[in-house]
C-alpha cells in the first residue's frame, strides 16, 4: 500500500552517496548501520526505519517516558523509531535527536511528478531550556530530506 518507505533497503541505494559525501559529526564518513524495523498496520499503515537503540533513546527518552505514550504504542512500539507511513500519500519524519519531525505530504502531479510539501516542527520547549538544540532542531529540519535522495 506504500512505497519504498517501510522496506529499508532503500535507504543503501536512494541516500548512499549522500551519506558518504556528508561528513559524520563524531569524524569520519556518515553511513547507517543501524538496527532497521518495519511494523505493519491496518489499512495500508506501516513505520518503517531504525529501531530503537540505548543511543537513540538517550536523547529521545521524554515523549517515551510518559505513561500514555507506553500504553498507546505497546511493547512493539516502543522499539520503534521509523518512518510511519500514513497511507496513501502522508509521512511521517522523527529525528534521532528527539528535537522535532516533520510531515511530508506527497502529492501526485502526473503520471511522472510528485510535490513534496515538508512541515517541519521543533519542540518549542527546547528554545528556553536548551537554545543551542533548539537552533540545532530547526536546521537539522531544514536541511532534512532533499532532491535525487540528498540530505
């Protein structure tokens, strides 16, 4: 029911030489070996993207805390850390820092054309406790998914 967004393996032949080209923050060349999960739901729904890790959940671990999160998501959920795909055409984007996400919505302009529309979102929260993150979050969004699988 959706695209190349749950299977994962996209992501070594869409994003590869994007993320050898990018220089890796902790030195050295970007490439994601990471632990992948794909959940699937009903109705053509599916989160599809890295599992959850000790690292991811060091800087994720406020929304995961909260008691509702738990029981709303279950035990599978919570070792999710993906993509979730609202079907047909809606995607969703959280980042590994836990600063914010976006929705992409896809929309079909023809047989051969896509429009993308991103709407980004920062956890606002950070601009007062954390400003240095906060501005991290909105460029890190900002400079998020591009043309031809550039980051």
């Amino acid at each position: 029911a959706v695209d190349n967004n749950p299977d994962w393996y996209h992501v070594r032949f869409t994003h590869g030489s994007a993320m050898m080209a990018r220089k890796d923050p902790r030195g050295g060349f970007s490439l994601d070996l990471n632990p992948m999960l794909s959940v699937l739901g009903e109705y053509g729904h599916i989160v599809g993207g890295p599992a959850t890790t000790p690292e991811i959940l060091a800087n994720q671990s406020a929304w995961r805390d909260r008691e509702s999160t738990k029981e709303e998501l279950g035990p599978v959920g919570m070792k999710a850390n993906g993509h979730p795909n609202i079907f047909p055409n809606c995607w969703l984007v959280p980042t590994t820092s836990g600063i914010g996400s976006q929705i992409v919505l896809r929309l079909p302009r023809g047989p051969m054309k896509t429009e993308m529309w991103y709407f980004n979102m920062v956890d606002h929260d950070f601009l007062e406790s954390d400003p240095a993150r906060f501005r991290e979050g909105v460029i890190r969004l900002s400079h998020g998914h591009g043309p031809a699988g550039f980051f």
